[in-house]
C-alpha cells in the first residue's frame, strides 16, 4: 500500500484520482524545490514504509500519470538508495510503494560504491539535495555469495563478473570463520563497508554530513519476510 492510495477502495482511489488531477498543476514548481526532509525524517519515512509494506505489501492503484506530470521538469528525491541488482530488492516498492521522483537509485550486482556509483551519489546529495544515504544489501545476495565462494574455495570466474565480485571479497575474508551464516556476515559487512568508503572517500558527501544536512545508514533486506533492518543504529554495529 503506497503513500498515495491508502484506502484501496475504488471509491477512494476515484477520489484521490480527482485531487491528483486538480492539484497537478500546482505540482511541478513544489516539486522541484528540495525536499524539506532533514536525514533523520527521511529516515522515519522510509522506516514507516517498510512497514506498511511488510503489513499490507500489495501493488497500489497510484495516480503514475498524475505523478509524471508533477516531477517531469524537476526532481527532488528525499532519500538515496545504494541497493543489488537483484530483482527481488526493489526499493520504491519494499520501502512502501514509493513513486515517481521520490527516490534517488543506484544498483549493481552487491550494492557496491565503485566511481560511477560515488559519482551517483555525489549528484543526488549536492545538486539534488537528498538527505539521506542507505547502502541496502540483502539476504542470499548471489554476487556476495560468489565472493565467499572466492574467499573460501578460490574459485575463478569469468568476465567482468570477476573483478566485479573481487571487490566484495574483502569483506568475506574479514567475517570468514566467524559464527553465523557466512553469506549473511558477509552481506552485513560489505554493507558497512561501503557505507564507510562512501563516507570517508568522498569529500562531498564528508562535508554534507559534517554540515549536518546529510545522513548515510546502512541495512539488510530481508527476502523471507520483507523487512529492512537498519544496522548502523544503537543496538547494531
Ligand atoms: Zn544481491
């Protein structure tokens, strides 16, 4: 259930149809301003989504054309996602049906920040003015599943795939031996790893957090039961 159309009865959502349609026009200028949220309330927000979608997870009849219309000439994201490729992770929906022009994506295969990705982020945190930075990895990620594979048995693989999964194998190595599922430490610790390198490589980003207008967290996506579990908070790392 999305943040638009809470109450998905037709009867409400030909309503909230009709204020979309109404409002549309007040939208763009709004929209393009930056977000008001500081980091932490972008973070309540996409805490609250989660939820929701983890109570009532269901694709929601939003107004997609209403909301292409309000953000086409600008953008104005509130949070920045550093996720998988994975086609299970899918941020606007399992942060609770989040729409056009609210979230600021990168993916690759492991979540990981190499130069275009920090170039990525570097554009949403300073010329679009997002608040907050989540570096999300997930449960049974394949890519860092490869690099433990690599880390314990040295296997060799192909392609680009190779130097794209070695990147993740100093994290394997670092939980290798530790109790646990593997995989599972290995997901955590490349999670906070990049979090780190994202915040203490790039001096944008360093500056931004500094000022206080800007937050980076880190978390693991669970695929069994939809939740978002933010690790770098009191009670985790
Ligand atoms: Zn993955």
């Amino acid at each position: 259930m999305c943040f638009q159309c809470v109450v998905p009865s037709r009867r409400r959502f030909l309503s909230l149809t009709a204020t979309c349609v109404a409002t549309a026009g007040l939208l763009p200028r709004a929209l393009s301003a930056a977000t008001s949220l500081s980091p932490d309330q972008a973070l309540a927000k996409l805490k609250a989504g989660n939820e929701r979608f983890v109570a009532s997870p269901q694709l929601c009849e939003t107004d997609l054309a209403g909301q292409r219309g309000a953000v086409a000439k600008g953008q104005s994201p509130w949070a920045t996602i550093l996720t998988c490729a994975d086609s299970r992770v899918t941020p606007e929906l399992l942060f609770g049906g989040v729409g056009l022009g609210e979230l600021f994506v990168a993916r690759n295969a492991g979540a990981m920040a190499d130069t275009a990705v920090m170039g990525t982020i570097e554009y949403g945190a300073e010329h679009l003015h997002s608040p907050l930075i989540v570096v999300l990895g997930h449960q049974r990620c394949g890519a860092v599943a490869a690099a433990c594979d690599v880390a314990r048995n040295h296997t060799r693989l192909s392609g680009s795939i190779a130097p794209m999964v070695n990147a993740i194998v100093p994290a394997a190595i670092a939980v290798k031996g530790k109790p646990g599922d593997f995989v599972d430490n290995a997901v955590r610790e490349n999670a906070r790893r990049t979090a780190t390198k994202i915040g203490t490589q790039s001096l944008i980003v360093k500056e931004l957090v500094h000022e206080g207008k800007l937050k980076i967290v880190y978390a693991r996506y669970d695929l069994d039961t939809g939740v978002v579990e933010f690790l770098s908070e009191p009670g985790h790392a």
